[in-house]
C-alpha cells in the first residue's frame, strides 16, 4: 500500500499543480472514468449520539442555522469546491448526498444558496439524485418545503427506533412522536424518502425489533436503511458497552427483517438496504459500484480517478480548521494514490454488498486492472460456496452475503 501522503510534502500547493501531478504515468490503466457523484459533509449535530464514530460535533441546544456558523461554512465549501474544479473538469455529476452530521440543522436559504452554488460550479445532470439527511428534532415544515423548491429531491431521516425507551438508550433527541411526525412533515414534501432504522439496540426484544419494522413499514416509504448496532471504536458505547442481544438473538431479527420487507414489496439490494423497485438510492450505488466520488466539507472523504491511478483524498476534520484552510486554499488534509495491490479488496469491499454484484467488467473499468488479476481468489470463493463469477458477472452467494466478511478478507493481499 502506498502511504498516505499530507499534501504539503506531495509538493502541490494550486489545484492545477495537483491535477498534472495525479495525471503522470501510473501502474493502471483505466479505460474511462467511472460515473462522479459529489457528498457534501455538514459536520454539527445537537447532541454527540454515544454510537456514533461519525465526524459529527454536538452544538448543545442548537435549534437551526442560528447556533453554527453556517455563512463561513457555506464559504469554505464553495472555497473547497473551487479549488476542487481542476480535478473533476468537465465530468457530469450524476448525484449528490448532504450527509452528517445533521444538515437539517442549515437555514432554507442556507441550503438554497449550497445547491446554487453546487449548480453554478459542477455540471450537475438535469436528472440528478439530491439526497439531503435530516433528524427529527430539527424538522420544521416550511423549511422542508424549501428544501424541495431549493431542488433536494430525496430525503434520508435518521429515525433509528420508534420506541421512547430505545431512543433514549441511544441517546437520540428525539422521541417516537417526533419520529412519526419527521415522516409525516417529509411525506408531505418528497416522493423519494429513506428512513434509517437501528436492530439489536440495548435490551431489545424481537417483538420490539418487529414493532419498529412495522411502524415504518406502514409509512410505505420508497426505501429502507436497517443497520444492526455495533459498537465503533472512539465512541462512548465503546468505552462504557451496553448490554446488547446476543448473536442468535440479531440474527433472529436479521431473518425477521428480510421476511417482512419483501412481503410489503422492498427488494433487499444491498447489505442493509431495501428499496422498493426502481428506487435503489442511486448514489450509494456508486460508492458500491466503485464509482468516483468528490467529497467536500470537514472530514469529507473523497474518491477520484485518472488515467493511471486512483486517488484518495480526506478534508481537514475539525470544522474550524477546515473552515480556515479551505478559505487558504488548503481544504485537503491527506491524500494518496491507492496502490495496485490495494484496489482488488478496495473494490470488493463495495462491490460483494450487493445482492446482484456487478458487471465483471467494471472491474476492469473502475480499477484499471485486467481481471485475472483476481482469477486465483475468485475461484477460491467460488469452491468455499461464496461467490459466483463467470465472464459476465462477479455475485456473492446467499452464503457469501452471510458470511461477507470472510468472502471480502479473500481479497486482500498478503
Ligand atoms: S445524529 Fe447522526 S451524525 Fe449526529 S451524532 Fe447522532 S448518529 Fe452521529
């Protein structure tokens, strides 16, 4: 693996500089870029959630806009994004995700301002998925409404659980009631809505796991995120466990999950994803597919690809030292070129979440290399069961979803 490499020691201090630099001659070979999706990292929440490792910063009683700086932010990103352009010129956008971090805490016309700008800098395509994440606790409806006249087309709501008790385990703001009002104030504005749901959450049963599946189910939302709890290191769950249901228990609620969900019509397409047909989230999509992605905001990370090389890049992670570098003109803390050796187990790592796997021959469009690079593990997670590849496509097995990880690990080098 090549290491990553702080900016300042690469030697490239302008944009342009950095383009001519990761356009020298490299160890692969890419055929075309692959499709280029843009996130967007808004990094404040209410209140630091004790599970999550995301690059998230609590502002204790932040009702809206008012309580984080949002007009310097809304600077440094166009800053970022600005200096970004040399890199990704002329290459359609074909979604963009506003993640967290709770970007419904940023004002209407703050997020009318970031879409202008978006639409102004990068050719955005006319169809464009625009995802935009958001918390109960932070919805209010005429701001909503704004989202979508600004252009948000999708919504993703971190619900995680309906039930009081769980929620508050979790540490979340918000109760069951605000839940279901978030759904209904989103329901009311976007035709394209994800909820998250959390399982196996401390002392949960699996009547209570059902409960949850079937309150959201009975909002018939486009898509569904159910993601088991696990305890991430760097959190306060990690330093103080709580008691969790055990292996069988979540798997029980796992099988639960799947039965009920393509009952009411949701095709399980990813590891924890479910959607009903034709509204895959688009987006996610292309970080499975291996596809390119720009990542701007405060710890935003970001994938991007040339001719001969695949780069890797991570914005500065503290909102106040990326606010005042990306306004210097250094927004990029790290950055690296992934190494030949490193991209096989990179792209599956993506591409075995999905229950159809991929064409063969993205792996050959998006990493650069032939694909009897991986010939030998192939065919060593075909025998174990795990995977089934031909000359059309690379699939995991019911099994290989099962046991991904393992399936995943046999793409690693030495
Ligand atoms: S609301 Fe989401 S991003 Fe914010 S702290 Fe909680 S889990 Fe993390």
């Amino acid at each position: 693996m090549i290491p990553i490499v702080p900016l300042a020691s690469t030697g490239a201090s302008a944009p342009a500089d950095t383009k001519s630099l990761w356009l020298q001659p490299g160890q692969l070979s890419l055929p075309a870029s692959p499709p280029l999706s843009l996130y967007v990292h808004v990094p404040w929440c209410v209140r630091k959630c004790p599970y999550c490792d995301f690059n998230s910063h609590a502002v204790p009683g932040a009702a809206d806009s008012h309580d984080i700086p949002e007009d310097a932010y809304l600077d440094a990103l166009r800053a970022d994004l600005e200096q970004s352009l040399p890199l990704v010129w002329g290459r359609p956008v074909h979604t963009v995700f506003i993640g967290g971090g709770t970007p419904s805490l940023l004002s209407a016309a703050g997020m009318d301002r970031l879409l202008s700008d978006i639409r102004t800098l990068l050719p955005l395509d006319a169809d464009a998925e625009i995802t935009m994440e958001a918390n109960p606790g932070t919805f209010e409806a005429e701001r909503f409404a704004s989202y979508r006249a600004s252009g948000i087309n999708r919504l993703s709501i971190g619900i995680q659980s309906f039930n009081d008790r769980h929620l508050a385990a979790l540490g979340r703001i918000h109760g069951g009631g605000e839940a279901r009002a978030a759904i209904g104030i989103a329901l009311d504005n976007f035709d394209n809505v994800n909820l998250d749901l959390m399982y196996a959450l401390p002392g949960q049963t699996l009547e209570e796991c059902a409960q949850d599946l079937e309150t959201a189910l009975s909002f018939n939302t486009t898509h569904l995120s159910l993601y088991q709890l696990t305890l991430e290191p760097n959190t306060l769950f990690a330093k103080f466990p709580p008691a969790l249901p055990d292996d069988d228990s979540a798997y029980e609620m796992q099988d639960l999950i799947e039965a009920r969900t393509a009952q009411a019509g949701y095709r399980h397409y990813e590891t924890s994803a479910y959607a009903r047909p034709h509204r895959e989230a688009r987006h996610n999509l292309n970080y499975w597919r291996f596809g390119d992605y720009l990542g701007i905001g405060a710890g935003a990370h970001g994938k991007l690809s040339f001719p001969h090389r695949v780069l890797r890049q991570m914005r500065h992670k503290h909102p106040a030292t990326y606010m005042a570098q990306a306004m210097a003109g250094n927004a990029v803390q790290e950055q690296h070129d992934v190494g030949a050796a490193d991209l096989p187990f990179e792209f599956m790592l993506n591409a075995l979440r999905l229950t159809d796997g991929v064409p063969a021959s993205t792996f050959f469009n998006h990493t650069g290399l032939p694909l009897h690079t991986i010939s030998r593990e192939l065919a060593a997670a075909e025998k174990k069961g795990l995977l089934e590849a031909d000359l059309a496509t690379i699939k995991p097995t019911e099994l290989g979803r099962r046991f991904l990880n393992d399936l995943q690990e046999m793409f690693l080098k030495g």
